[in-house]
C-alpha cells in the first residue's frame, strides 16, 4: 500500500519554477486541442476521451513504476470529490465556453485562476492574502490582458452565460487547490492517476446518457491525434507536474500557471510557426513576471534588506 509521507514546507524553488513553465507549456496546448476536437465531438465526449485515455496511460506506468493505487477508501472517496473539481466541471465548462468565444478571451478568463486560488486560500486554508500577492496577482492578470491584445477583449460582454462557465472553471480549479491539499504526501504519479481514474469512472455515465458512443460521427484524422495530444501530453503528463507543484509549493503557487500559459502560446508561436513578437507581448510579458517575482516574494524581501539596514 502506498502510504503518503510528510509534507515538505511550502516553496518556489528553482525546480518549481522551471516544472510551473513546463505545465504552462502542456495545459497552453490544451486550448488548441480543444478547439480541433470540439469540432467534431460534443464537449462531454471530449472530456471522457480525455480522462479515459489519460487514465488508462498512468495506470499502465503506475503498475511499470512498482507503485500502488491500493491507497485506501478515504483516499480514493478524495480522488471523485478532486476529479469533479479539477477535472469533471472546469473542463466540461472551458469546452463548452470555447464552442461560443474566442480562445483568447478564454485564456485571459482562465488566467483569473490566481485571484480565486489567493482568496480561496486566505479564506478556508492556511495562506494569507498579503498585499505584496494580491498586487503580484492583479499585476499578473494584467500582464495577461497586456499580452493578448485587445482584439481578445472584442468579445466580452457578448455570450455572457459563456464566459460566466470559463469564470465559474476558474473557481472551481481553486477549489481544487484547496482540496487538493490532502494528497501532498502521495506520489505525484499515484495522486493523478487516482484523480484521472476517478473522473473517467464518473464520465461513462454521463457520455452514455448525453452522448452515446454509437451516435457520435467518426472523426477525422486530425481530431484523434488532437484527442491523444489532449490525454497524453495536456492531461496525463501535466498532472503529474501539477502535483509535484502542488506537493512542494502549495496550491495558491501551482495555479499561478495560468500567467504563464498565454507567454508560451506567445513564445511556441514565434519558435515552430514564425510569428513576430509585438511591442504589448513584451510589455504583457514583463507585468506577468513582475507579478510573479511580488507572488513569489523573496526579491522584494531582497530589496527590503539594504533599506531595513
């Protein structure tokens, strides 16, 4: 049986950071994903494909990796109550929202994550909402906004019950955080692959009713090797990270990843397609750092010291 071990103290140290970019690069290719498979299939069967193959990938590492999922009833009632939350509604909910708005305006709704993930926290867990977090934070978000321009902002205010979906992901990725914080001493690999597993096991019957097997069209080409790009790389590898984040630097740190995605779309785009990198996207991107370092908060600590003395 695996059991969990004690939780190391919260930090962002270098392996975080360079691990929070690394989950910024797959969740970034999420968003294109999505749009290739929601074409062709309605977003609850997207999401069981998702989560199924995601699923049935770890489950096959776990048992090469000499590991154990024989964890314990609590332990996997907690994995359905992580997987509704971190899985179930936040996809389903960004799925259906992109059907109606653009994919830019969807990642900026998606980058208010932070905001909730601090307030949630300060609220129910044990991490204060400092000023220097709220103002990283706020600086974060409009970094984002910065960098995507505001041709992304054309939609707002239009499709209003769709962005209030994306919004409402976004609260419901927080309070994964907040739940999340339970399964700090598993393995990362264990503690995905019970979330996934648990998901998929809640899925069959929804698909089933809303969206049987049989009545889907055969899809392209494209949008299969799009959907194992969504298991494989954007879910099954990034959840892995995301609680290898989690389990060193707490909730509030690993949603910060949402400042990041939109910087490598940015970045992807201008190293594999050639696009040109603008004026705001340099602006965007130093407001997201600056927000990062004040979240972070040992450079302002830094600072501090001279004037102290």
């Amino acid at each position: 049986m695996t059991q969990p071990t004690p939780a190391p103290s919260l930090r962002m140290g270098p392996t975080e950071w360079l691990l929070l970019v690394a989950l910024s690069i797959l969740w970034g290719g999420s968003f294109f994903f999505n749009k290739l498979t929601v074409t062709e299939w309605p977003p609850f069967a997207v999401v069981q494909v998702r989560v199924g193959l995601a699923a049935l990938a770890l489950l096959l590492v776990v048992r090469i990796s000499g590991h154990s999922m024989a964890v314990g009833r609590s332990l996997w009632l907690a994995f359905f109550g992580m997987g509704i939350l971190n899985n179930l509604v936040p996809f389903s909910l960004f799925l259906w929202g992109q059907q109606q708005i653009a994919s830019g305006l969807a990642s900026i709704l998606n980058a208010t994550t932070p905001i909730f993930a601090v307030l949630v926290m300060h609220c129910f867990g044990n991490e204060k909402a400092t000023g220097p977090k709220l103002g990283g934070v706020l600086a974060g978000l409009i970094g984002v906004g910065i960098l995507m321009g505001p041709e992304a902002f054309g939609g707002l205010g239009s499709n209003l019950a769709a962005q209030l979906a994306c919004v409402l992901a976004a609260v419901s990725y927080a309070f994964s955080g907040l739940f999340g914080k339970r399964f700090r001493g598993l393995p990362p690999l264990v503690a995905a692959t019970g979330q996934l597993s648990a998901s998929t096991i809640m899925m069959i019957p929804v698909a089933f009713v809303l969206h049987p097997p049989w009545t889907l069209p055969v899809p392209s080409q494209q949008a299969v090797l799009a959907a194992v790009g969504l298991a494989l790389i954007s879910t099954a590898l990034a959840y892995i990270i995301f609680f290898r984040i989690m389990r060193a630097a707490g909730p509030s740190n690993v949603m910060l990843v949402t400042f990041l995605i939109p910087v490598s779309a940015i970045l992807l785009g201008v190293g594999l397609l050639g696009e040109t990198l603008l004026p705001r996207h340099f602006a965007g991107m130093a407001a997201i750092f600056a927000g990062l370092a004040l979240i972070d908060g040992r450079l302002v600590q830094r600072l501090r010291r001279p004037a102290a003395a």
